[in-house]
C-alpha cells in the first residue's frame, strides 16, 4: 500500500496541489478556485491538510534529482568581453 492508499481524490490530483503550493506559492484558496476551474471541487483546508501531510514526503523522495552533481559546482565559465575605450 501507497501513501495515498484510501483517499478521497486521485493521487495525481493531490501532488498536482501540493507541488503548486510548494513550487509556486500560490495560496490555499487560489489553488482552490484553481482546481475547480479544472472540475475538482476540493476545500482549501483540504489542501492544507494535503500539503501538511505530502509535502515533506514529496521532498525526501525528490531531493535526489534536485542535488548539483559535482563536476557542475565547481566548474567556472567565464565569458571574454572587449570594451573600446
């Protein structure tokens, strides 16, 4: 069983919420007015309770892929400008 084992909406729905919050920081009720704009009718407290609950999950499980390899935090570019004086 999955973290979204007996909920009410989708997991598809539920990250959707919970990553717009997260990666945009829009508001509980705009992304309220949003998702039934989309034919979810969800409560914003809802969503809150969503984001309390998955997001620190949603963190663990994506903070590999937002790590910086190596090779790409040390290395400088440095681009050539000529200016006339």
């Amino acid at each position: 069983m999955g973290i979204f084992s007996g909920r009410h909406f989708p997991r598809d729905i539920i990250l959707w919420a919970v990553r717009w919050y997260c990666r945009y920081g829009v508001s509980y009720r705009d992304l309220e007015e949003m998702m039934t704009e989309r034919g979810v009718p969800v409560n914003h407290a809802t969503i809150y309770r969503w984001v309390q609950k998955y997001a620190p999950e949603l963190d663990k499980h994506t903070r590999w892929y937002r790590q910086v390899p190596d090779w790409q935090a040390r290395s400088w570019r440095v681009d050539e400008t000529y200016i006339r004086v």
